[in-house]
C-alpha cells in the first residue's frame, strides 16, 4: 500500500525534478522598475519635444564624440583644394601719381638669383636652380641652359622649349625662389657717395638716406637712375623728390635693382628762385648735420660747429654762448658764398633783436656759412674780401680763403687789433 505524496512545503526553494521553475516578481523589484521609468521618462520626453520643436539648432548643439582622443578640432574655413598658391613676388611700390618707366617695373634674372621648376607629371624635372656667374642655371637632362638677363615669362618660355625635345608639349611653370643681393652705386651730391648693399626691394629714397643724406648743393628734382641691360645698353629714370614734398604728395619712388646706378644731379646756377632749400634741409632726404665756422674775437679762436641741418641764426648763437659783456651781439656777421656771383656776401645780424622775435634776423643757416663776432674783426674781415677783386671759382676756393686765414691767425688776433667790440 503506497503512502499518499508528501504535499509540497511552500519554502521548498528548488523544485522537483521535471518540474519547471515559475517566476516571481517582488514588491520591492516591482517598485524599482517603476521608479527607473519614471526617471527616463522625465529626462527623455524633454528632449524629445526639444527635437520636434528646434530639430536644428538641437542637433548642432550637440557634440560630436567620434573624436575618442579629446583633441579639439579645428577645421580649416578654406578648403584645402581651394587654397591657392601664392608664388614669389617682387615688392611693389603703393600707388602714386609718379609712374616710372614700365621697364623698371620688370625683374631680370642674374647671377645669384635662385628659381623654382615645376613640370606636372615629370617630378624628376622638378626642383630649385640657381644661376652660376656665367648666367647659367644646370637642369636636369637640358645641363646648362643660359637665363640671366631674361624676366620670369621669357625663362620659362626658354626652358619650356628646351624640354620640348625630350618631353611632348611639357607645361612649365618657373617662379623666383631667391634673389640675388642687390648691389648698387650712388654717387653725386650725397655725403658718403659709394657702393651699398640692400635687402629686396630696397627703395630709391632708402639709398640716399644710407649715403647719409643729400648735399646743400643737391638737386632733389631729378635724381637719375640709371639700369643696365644684358646687351650693354641702358635706360633711365628721373624722380623728382621737391615738388611732392613741396605741395604735399605721396613720395616717389622706385625699386631698385641689382648693378642700379643713382646719380644726385648739383643745383645749376639759375635754378635757385624756384629752389627752396630750407625746406629740403628740414626734410629727412637731406644730409642730417651741417657744419659751419665761427671767428670769435673775444676769444681769438677760429672753429667749427657742427648743427642740426635745417637751423638758423639763433640756434648757432646759442651753441656758440658769446659772452655778454665782451662780445657785441647786436652786431654778428654772416659771411656765405653765392654761387651765382661767385663771391663772398657779408651780411650783419642782430642777435638781440633775433631773440625778441625779428624773423628777419634770425635767417636760416646753410653749410660752411662763416659766423663772425666782433666788430672789429668784421670789419677787418670785410676789408680782406674786399680787396680779393678775383671771384672764387666754387665753394672750394672760398673754404681755401678761410683756411688760409686761420693759418694767419696771429695777425688777424694780433696786437693793435684793438678791442673786439670798437
């Protein structure tokens, strides 16, 4: 007789075998998952009504995470097919009312100057070539090939057909890599005339102030430059600098080149009325300092001072300090050469009415002008030229006066000069 199953206890936590286990939820899991949805749906549907009302500006407020390294991006605003390629250029001068010669515009290769070879779908053709001193540069295949005296055009044009006999129809592209340095002469009425190297694109008005500056006697309305060609030849340029500084204008100016001559032209007797040199010597084109001589009774001294260019009357006086109850400073003579003439004009300043105020006698200075103080020394100095009737031939002859004179200092200063001042 079989007992009747045991029933099951309701803790039995494994079931029987063959029997398949019945799944049970709790409350407190139950809960859980209520509260986890109910957190996903305040935080989604936001979000979701965010994209249905602004889908644009939504979607570009968010980040991008593919960059997985946390670098910034940064992306170029042009394209990289469309940036171009800017080749090597000469440096222009700004648009002005002065317009050179077109030829001076033009650059021609020389020895020195180094360029670039581009020939598309031949890269052992490529490369950068400098020009030896004969004028020629070593490419690959053609050797040597002469380019010097040609412009960027005409040397690609050559080199272009020199590789037409080994490449059919070849697109060539030549450009300036390096130029040469830029040597050039200055000479004329400048301080240091000489030979100067400039950097590239190196300006007409940059080698007069590297001279040092232009000489009173210069003539600033037709500097020249002159450039010589391949063949010998030459052309040239006139650049007047006075009357754009006289009315105002932009400054003229040219590039120079290599082996470029600058010639300063004198001021021509005759030229003078329409000449204002006080204006050139205050300007920066002009010689920095000028030099002048003084003859100073009460102090028996022949000397030189040297002042700003562009100065007058009183700025001399001051440098010089006369001293007040030996020298008659109502009474200073201005000696100066006239070139139109030839001669030595003597003309008597009032240096006490210059410092109240007369322009009249407070006149600018110019280069190796003669101070005399003392009248008595003025007057023996008058009577001196004077009685010298030949006229000096140029201001050479008159500084060779006032050399002279300094070496007979002795009688000039001497006993029975009397006082300075009677």
């Amino acid at each position: 007789m079989h007992n009747a199953a045991a029933p099951k206890s309701p803790t039995q936590p494994f079931p029987e075998k063959g029997e398949s286990p019945k799944p049970k939820i709790g409350w407190r899991r139950l809960t859980a998952s209520c509260l986890f949805g109910l957190h996903a749906g305040s935080t989604i549907l936001p979000a979701a009504l965010l994209l249905w009302i602004h889908p644009e500006n939504t979607w570009a407020a968010i980040p991008n995470r593919e960059n997985t390294n946390n670098s910034p991006i940064i992306q170029n605003p042009i394209a990289q097919s469309q940036i171009p390629i800017v080749p090597f250029e000469l440096q222009n001068t700004p648009p002005q009312r002065f317009q050179p010669n077109p030829q001076f515009r033009i650059y021609r290769l020389g020895p020195g100057d180094s360029i670039g070879v581009v020939v598309p779908r031949f890269p052992e053709l490529n490369g950068t070539f400098g020009i030896d001193r004969e004028g020629n540069a070593l490419l690959p295949l053609v050797g040597k090939l002469r380019i010097a005296g040609f412009t960027l055009d005409e040397a690609q044009e050559r080199i272009r057909a020199a590789y037409n006999r080994f490449v059919v129809n070849p697109q060539v592209t030549v450009a300036l890599t390096t130029p040469r340095p830029v040597q050039i002469t200055l000479t004329g009425e400048v301080v240091r005339p000489g030979y100067y190297g400039l950097g590239l694109g190196g300006s007409l008005s940059a080698v007069l102030l590297t001279g040092g500056g232009t000489t009173p006697q210069a003539d600033l309305r037709a500097v020249l430059v002159r450039r010589f060609l391949s063949d010998g030849s030459y052309i040239e340029q006139k650049v007047d600098f006075f009357t754009p500084l006289l009315a105002g204008d932009p400054l003229p100016d040219v590039v120079l080149q290599d082996g470029d001559a600058v010639i300063v032209p004198k001021l021509e007797v005759g030229n003078l009325a329409t000449y204002d040199r006080q204006l050139v010597a205050r300007s920066n084109l002009a010689q920095p300092t000028i030099t002048i001589r003084v003859l100073s009774y009460d102090r028996s001294t022949i000397g030189t001072l040297s002042l700003r260019n562009g100065s007058n009357f009183l700025d001399a006086v001051t440098a010089i300090a006369p001293s007040l109850q030996t020298a008659d400073i109502g009474n200073i003579g201005l000696v100066r050469f006239d070139p139109e003439r030839g001669r030595a004009i003597v003309r008597e300043l009032n240096a006490r009415r210059a410092l109240l105020g007369d322009a009249s006698q407070n006149v600018p200075l110019r280069e190796n002008d003669v101070i005399v103080i003392g009248r008595n020394l003025l007057a023996r100095l008058t009577f001196a030229l004077n009685i010298f009737t030949q006229p000096f031939r140029d201001i050479l002859g008159f500084l060779l006066f006032f050399r002279q004179l300094s070496q007979s200092a002795e009688q000039l200063f001497g006993p029975g000069a009397g006082n300075g001042n009677n």
